[in-house]
C-alpha cells in the first residue's frame, strides 16, 4: 500500500467591447465569486449536463505591423531565449548531462490581449503534451458548448405505479456524467444526492418494490485512460475513473485528528456509504510526523498509520475503484435517510425505458470549475469530458468528448487539427497541443459573454494567493496578477493562462516543456524557476 504525503499531488458572434475585456483581467486580487444562475434544463426526463452555450467575439482582422511592437517582441524574445537557455544549462548539469537541447522541448507564446502578433513565439506551433493545461482545453469548451449556468441534471424516473406510497416496480436514474464535487471532502456531494432523495418521499415513494437502477446509457464502463500511469499508481487521487455516475470525481477524502498520544486519533472518510469493506486505525503518537497509508482495493477501503499528535490533522484522498458503485452506495444510504425502503437490488443497466420523473438531481456546472483548473483535480475533469461528449456529440465516450471540444473550437474559430484529445485531464502523454494554440485559446474565452469569461478567469489557480500557485512568486509583481494553470506529469510540466500587469495591457501566455521521464527532479530545480522568471519577464513587458 503505497503512503500519502500530502492530500493532492475542467450562435451569433456578439461584440463585446475590448475595454471590457481589459477590466476583466485588470481587476486583479483575489478572484471574486462568480454570481451566475443556473437557469438551464434538461428537457422532461433527459438526462445529461444541458445549458444555452456562451456567445463568442471572434478577432478583426490583423492590423497594419506596429514597429514598436516588433521592436519590443524582438528584445522581449531575446529575453525568453536567454531565459530558456540559462534554465536548459540548470537542467543539464543537475541531471550530469542527461538532459540537454536535443531531448528538451520547450514552446513558449505570449500575446497582448487584441495584439495582431505574439510578442514570443518559441516553438510555439510545435504540439506537445499539455498535462493538466488540457484542463484548460475541457472547461473552455464546456463554457462555450454550454455556457456559465448549465447544470448535470440526473433524473430519477419510473414507468411503475405509485400506489400508497409503494412504487410497484423499478426507480432508474439515467446517467449524466455528474461529477457530484465535494471540493472540501466535507459531505456536500452527499447532502445533494439526499436532497434528491428527499424531493422524491415528497412525491410521495416511501417503498420501491422493485430494484434501483442505475442507467449508464451510453457512458463506458469506467476503465484507465489511454498512456495513463501503469495500475501500481491506480489507486492515487489523480488516477480517479470516470463514467455515467460518480461522487466527488471517484475520490474518497479521508480527515484524520490527532487525540491524545497512545490514543485513537478521530477518522472521517467522505463519502461515508463507499460500498466497500473498511480497514480503519490511525494511532496518535508523541511528536508531528504521520506516517498515514490510503488506498482502495476492488472490496476494501484503508485508512491506517500513525498521527503525531503536534500535527493536529491531516487529510489524504484516494480513488475508489469504481465510481458508478460508489454513487450506487451514497444512494442507497440517502433513500434509507430520506425514509424510503428498497426492496430489490441496486443494478447497472442499460437502454431501459423511459418513465415519469419523480425528482431530479441537479449539480451546477460553475461549481465543478475551480476544482478542475484551481486544484487540478483529474477525475472531475473526465467526467466533464465524458458528460460533454454524451450531451453535445450524444456519446459519453472519450471519442465522444473529443467530437464535442471540436465543435466547441469551430465555434471559438480555432483549428480543430491543432488538438489531440484522449481524455479531459491531461493524464495521458497521447494529449497533444501547441503552446499557440493554447493562448489562442485563453483570448477567446475572453471574447465570451462575460458571465462565461469572469467565470473562467477565476476558476484559475492564482499566483501567490489560490491553488496550485498559491506558494509560487508571492511578495512579487506577479502575486495575485496571474491566474493560470500549471500542470505536470512525469517528463511534462507546464503553464499558461492570464496576465495582469500593474499599468500594462493583460495578456494571454503558454509554456509548455517536455523532458525525458526518468530525469525526475528536473521540475523543481529548472522548470517550475524557468516558468517563474518568464511569468516576471512577461509581467515587465520588456527586456
């Protein structure tokens, strides 16, 4: 059982004026919350994530060349090779000469928002593989397709009588692709899915005599991506399956506090109904180190170790082994919560037919957002991937998502061709897309109606003060100015998002590196220090 050391490793063009967009990424700090209703339906008893799609702004045409902008692209280019070769130099020497420029990739591109040329362009048409900035690639199109207020609507539907309070037959839910996020592991999934429960003992089931199906229509059975990591790591968070149903993208999240020492120390798993079997005992002891082992098998669940009881607490996540039984679990104990006994079996089935909707489970797709892109949360993303393709292309499928962010692309007036897309992570190493591609991209989100692009803008990670970068270049001019989204993968890191400089046009920037996988390491002492002194280059403006 491998030991967690920390709780983690997605119509008609309507011009939007370019001020407006500026003022979006000028106001800078900390991201507010986005206000945005969640008007939209799926139509009577369908299934799946429905919304109205965002108007888009496509670009003028290029203006005449601005020498003074080619002049400070020039100096500003010079600056990023410089850059790129001091870090290059980094890496050579930490890894004895293993990494060097003929196995080393790296594409940078930067653009003023508006501007008619990129400012840097290092290999930036060159496809690579994004990691986690495809998350960027799966919430944008899930904006565009869908736009800000669309929502997962699960029905739960029979073609049975309800006599008395007995349902004389089946309950079917049809799935979705719900991803039922529980950011903070702290039961809110679960309190959605009683909610549901509760709606239907008000429409008046308090039996079901026939069995809870669980419809996963056309969704895969879920299964490992392609090129994902091998199954010794299929237990970790950042390997969580997706498929028709899930709670919390697949994850369980575990919540241990330290009591007295030689005690118990207090343990919490969210969802608490996981179906599986429990290996549970964490032991306090004398100091501030944890020693805490996480992991799901196909029949048990394992939270045990050692907590120091200086710690306080600590919190672990793991996969579940499959995230359809873990909804079928967290279901069965909200209908026993809500008063509503089953008498048949939970079953997964398929293309059963349709009846009349008793109640709905609901999950907005803003909420989803910041855990995709601010906490790179990978089974989230996936389900949005998956649900994208069963509303959009009418196959929840990986084929299926891939057809669905094409159309989002046409409809953003970006090249299809320019994207290779195997699921909605960036897990898998077959992802492939262009450091320009990703800033044309960015830009064109902010071209949406700006419910969609403020939505966007702070689902981001923030330099300094959110997320993934909330311990990078804080204290510096680019605490709180950046909203982005890093990645990494073995062999894979990455950066790209938006620029808010202090008095200076936003702007839009992508980097991407690839390494060879076995130089481990290499992250930390060059490429992360490499990405930072690019961001302080660009936010400068000038060499």
């Amino acid at each position: 059982m491998a030991r967690v050391r920390s709780s983690r490793t997605s119509s008609e063009a309507a011009l939007i004026p370019l001020l407006a967009l500026l003022a979006l990424l000028a106001a800078c700090g900390r991201p507010a919350e986005a206000a945005v209703p969640t008007t939209a339906v799926a139509p009577p008893g369908g299934a799946g994530l429905a919304g109205s799609g965002s108007r888009v702004a496509l670009p003028a045409a290029p203006a005449p060349e601005d020498p003074a902008l080619a002049a400070r692209s020039e100096r500003l280019t010079r600056a990023a090779r410089a850059l790129v070769a001091k870090h290059l130099e980094v890496a050579r020497k930490a890894s004895q000469g293993k990494a060097h420029g003929n196995n080393v990739r790296i594409a940078v591109c930067l653009r003023e928002v508006g501007s008619p040329r990129d400012l840097v362009a290092l290999r930036a048409d060159a496809p690579q593989a994004p990691a986690s900035n495809l998350k960027l690639v799966t919430t944008a199109a899930a904006l565009i397709l869908l736009g800000p207020g669309a929502e997962w609507v699960t029905p739960l539907e029979s073609s049975a009588r309800l006599v008395d309070g007995v349902l004389a037959g089946d309950l079917v839910l049809r799935a979705a692709g719900d991803p039922l996020c529980d950011p903070l592991g702290d039961g809110a999934a679960e309190a959605r899915v009683l909610a549901a429960t509760r709606a239907l003992a008000a429409a008046g089931v308090r039996r079901i005599a026939g069995d809870l199906v669980l419809d996963e229509g056309d969704f895969p059975l879920p299964a490992p991506g392609p090129s994902w990591p091998d199954a010794s790591q299929h237990w970790a968070e950042y390997c969580a399956l997706a498929g028709g149903f899930s709670v919390n993208g697949g994850v369980l999240h575990a919540r241990v506090r330290a009591g007295a020492v030689g005690a118990a120390a207090a343990l919490a798993v969210h969802p608490r109904a996981h179906g599986l079997e429990t290996s549970y005992g964490v032991r306090t002891v004398a100091g501030s180190a944890v020693d805490v082992r996480v992991g799901a098998t196909a029949r048990t669940a394992t939270v045990k170790g050692t907590i120091g009881a200086k710690l306080g607490e600590y919190e672990a996540e793991f996969a579940h082994p499959d995230p359809v039984a873990l909804f079928g679990a967290v279901l069965q104990d909200a209908l026993r919560a809500a008063g509503i006994t089953l008498d048949g079996a939970l079953v997964r089935r398929r293309g059963t037919p349709r009846g009349k909707v008793l109640a709905e489970l609901r999950s907005p797709l803003a909420g989803s957002l910041a855990p995709i892109n601010a906490e790179s949360r990978n089974g989230i993303a996936d389900q949005l991937f998956l649900s994208l393709g069963h509303a959009v292309a009418g196959e929840g499928s990986r084929a299926g998502g891939a057809r669905a962010v094409g159309e989002a692309l046409a409809r953003l007036g970006l090249p299809r061709e320019e994207l290779v897309q195997v699921d909605g992570s960036g897990l898998s190493r077959d992802n492939r897309v262009s450091a320009r591609a990703i800033t044309g991209l960015l830009e064109r989100v902010l071209g949406a109606e700006p419910a969609a692009a403020r939505l966007y803008r702070d689902s981001l990670a923030v330099m300094g003060e959110k997320g993934t970068l909330e311990g990078r270049l804080g204290g510096t001019p680019a605490d709180g100015r950046v909203f982005a989204k890093t990645g990494w993968i073995s062999g894979v890191s990455s950066l790209s998002g938006y620029l808010a400089p202090e008095g200076g046009k936003p702007a839009v920037f992508s980097i991407l590196i690839e390494y060879p996988q076995e130089l481990g390491g290499l992250n930390t002492s060059a490429w992360k220090p490499l990405q930072d002194e690019l961001v302080l280059l660009f936010l400068r403006g000038d060499a």
